[in-house]
C-alpha cells in the first residue's frame, strides 16, 4: 500500500481550525449565543455588527470544526463550546486561549529560529515593553490558571505549613486559590514589576489582598523572602537554562523551613524529549518567544532537584485535558 498524506495535508491545513476558533470567541460569537440559546447567522450578525456573508461562513465553519451545532438555519453552541468558551462560566478558557493567538505570529517566523537559534520575539515584548500584550499575556495566565486549578490545588498536600512564596507566580491566581482552600497559609508572589502591577489589581478584584501580597522583582536576582514552608514553581521554569534551574533550586533549598516542600508544575517530556507530543511542540513555542526556552524531563527535573538537596521526589501526570505534569520534592528536617 502506498504511503498516505492524509497527516501532512491534515497538518498543513490545522490552522484553519485554529483561526475559527480565536476569531469565533474575540467576536463575541460563543456569549452571544449562551445568551440567546440559538440564532439564525442573521441574528448574530445583527446582535453581533458583522457582515451577514462572513457571519455566515464563520459560523459554519465553527460547525465544520465541532464548536457549533447547526439545525436548519439555526445554530448553538456545543456542550463543549458552552462550557469552556462562555466567557464567565465556571470553566471559561476564552481567555487563556488567547495566549495561543498572540504567539501565532512568532510561529510563522520558525525557519528564522532553525537558522539562527535565537527567540524571534524578546519576552519582554509581553512582560513588559508592550503594555497591551503584558496585560493580555497576564490576563491569559489568569484564565488558564482559573481553569487548571481545580485539578492542581486539590493535589497539594499543604496541612500545616502558614507561608507560600510564588516565584514567577504571574497573575497570583494559584496563590489565590490556594489560599482560600488552605485559609491558615498566606503567600507571596514574586514576578516583574509590570506584571506584578496588574497580578495587583487581579488579587483584589478576588478580594484576597489579605492573604496574598506581590512583590516586584525578578526571581533571578531579587532575594527570597525567607523561612517559608513551601514554593511553588509553577509553569515558568521552561524558559530557564539548566544553570539557572539550579541556582533557583539551590536558593529555593536555602529559603524553606526544614520539612519544607517545593512544587513544580510544567511541562515535561521523557527522556528523548520527544514525547508526549505537546510537550515537545511547546518547547519550540517557547524557544520562539524566550532565549532560553525549551521542556525538561521528568528525570532533568528529578536531578536537579537532588542535586539541590531535596528528598523524597514524585511527579505524576495531571489530568487530561491538561498537558502539564506536577512534582513534589522535601527538604529534609
């Protein structure tokens, strides 16, 4: 039999599902229609202010791809789609989902990262240079964050211990949440001062700015705040070198009470770096958009971690849909 290209040409084509679904939700397409329960492409193009020829290819292109269902000449939204896409549901990812768009531009520049090696974007074009994309990049992390933590804090095992500090802790949404299921612990998020102002106003909005204080800075210089009993790393040690994963591990060893425990919560792949897919797919994400950025092992991880100092380390897998692994590590009384 000869080979088939139905992969390749399912590949060269996955964009365009990708792009229904960012122009679909920034539109408004999926609240609109939780609102209404069902509506003609006329309806929504009215309620909506698009033009009724592109309302209507875009809103059968959303069926095409799974995001609506259509009945005559009627559509709705999905269980999926109503789930996840309504802005304000208890589930809401519409605007973490917005990080993917936003990065969608530095893809397009890959063969300029193969030949040179080197990120085809600063980081410092969303955590900081460009008050737009910082804010749109934090409030993304709010919303995956929002979402993925109620798998993540269950999971936690902080009984007993009164202080967090957060390192790169972004919008604050897991010290948040953390906090208000641990109601004896509060925390301290560390990240950089354009970040920090607007992980500020989230943390209030949330009404827990008695719990969970900011401190501008960056992690790579700026002291710990020391003796805590736990820290977290969650979701930014793959845009560090392995220099630096070392040094803020051996600093995170010094800054915790004995019997204190670090998390970390990313991406991880096995030892070939290969697998699982996404995994290694993020890590040319991240070396786009960051100097150093890439996706460990589970085994990098479990070595650094020793090499720091710490004991009794554990990683499992969260569950699916998310890609992302969570390990805990001790330092010994």
């Amino acid at each position: 039999m000869p080979p088939d290209p139905t992969s390749i040409i399912s590949l060269a084509s996955a964009f365009y599902g990708s792009s229904i679904l960012f122009a679909s939700s920034d539109l408004g397409v999926f609240g609109k229609l939780a609102a209404l329960g069902r509506a003609s492409s006329a309806d929504l193009a009215r309620e909506l202010k698009l033009s009724p020829r592109g309302a209507e290819l875009l809103l059968n292109g959303c069926v095409a791809v799974g995001l609506l269902e259509k009945s005559g000449d009627l559509f709705r939204n999905t269980p999926a789609s109503a789930a996840f896409l309504v802005p304000g549901s208890p589930g809401d990812l519409s605007g973490a989902i917005r990080y993917n768009r936003d990065v969608y531009s530095a893809w397009q520049k890959l063969p300029e990262f193969a030949r040179t090696g080197d990120p085809v974007e600063t980081p410092e074009t969303h955590l900081g240079d460009d008050s737009g994309r910082t804010r749109a990049f934090v409030l993304s992390m709010h919303g995956r964050a929002l979402g993925m933590g109620r798998a993540v804090v269950p999971r936690l095992d902080l009984s007993g211990r009164k202080t967090l500090l957060d390192l790169g802790g972004g919008p604050g949404t897991y010290s948040v949440l953390i906090t208000a299921a641990n109601p004896s612990m509060r925390a301290t998020v560390l990240d950089l001062p354009a970040v920090a102002a607007i992980a500020t106003e989230l943390i209030a909005s949330q009404g827990a700015s008695d719990r969970v204080s900011v401190l501008p800075g960056d992690y790579h210089t700026t002291p710990f705040p020391s003796p805590v009993d736990a820290i977290n790393f969650f979701g930014m040690l793959h845009q560090e070198s392995v220099d630096s994963i070392r040094d803020l591990f051996r600093r995170a060893f010094d800054a915790l009470n004995p019997g204190g425990v670090v998390h970390v919560m990313d991406m991880m792949t096995d030892a070939s770096h290969t697998a699982p897919a996404f995994s290694a797919l993020f890590a040319v994400n991240m070396a786009l958009t960051t100097k150093n950025g890439w996706v460990f092992s589970d085994q990098e991880l479990c070595g650094w971690l020793e090499e720091a100092g710490f004991t009794d380390f554990r990683v499992e897998p969260l569950p699916p849909p998310m890609p992302h692994w969570l390990a805990v590590a001790r330092k010994p009384d």
